[in-house]
C-alpha cells in the first residue's frame, strides 16, 4: 500500500445486506469495476452474500493482484486486500 494512501473498504455481509439499500453484491461490482490503477480495498465477506471463489475471480477479471489476509472455511467468511493493476 503507497503511503498516504487508504484501503477502501468493501462489506459483503449479512450485516451490509441488512443496512443498505443496494445489495452489497451490486455495489461491490460497480465499485471494482469503476476503480482506477493503483487504488486499494480492504474486502470482508460472507459466502452467504458472495462466496469466496467469486469474488476472487472477479478481481482477476477486473485487474487486480489481491492478497487474502483471513480466510475461514468453517464459518464462511475471508478478507481480502485488492488493488488495481496499472
């Protein structure tokens, strides 16, 4: 991460799906897909909103390198730091 720079975060989450208007899902691709080369995110999910094995795939389909920071099998959930090649 560049200094000076803030992670972006993105929630795929029971608790993101509750609270927003928008599915989480939804917003997760508009913002993926609109972010711009050298820009980070921080994404915390829940295979019940978006699994895994997606959301990975469509940060390599969009450009990304990504690291995975947690993942847990037994309750579903994995954070992921992203960032946009270019």
């Amino acid at each position: 991460m560049s200094v000076g720079q803030t992670l972006r975060k993105i929630e795929l989450t029971e608790e993101a799906f509750r609270s927003c208007r928008d599915k989480p899902q939804y917003r997760f691709l508009v913002t993926i897909s609109e972010a711009k080369p050298g820009e980070e995110f921080e994404i915390v999910g829940e295979d019940a909103i978006l699994s895994f094995d997606t959301v990975l795939s469509i940060l390599e389909d969009e450009g990304f390198e990504y690291d995975i920071v947690e993942r847990d099998d037994l309750l579903g959930t994995y954070t992921v730091i992203a960032r946009k090649r270019g």
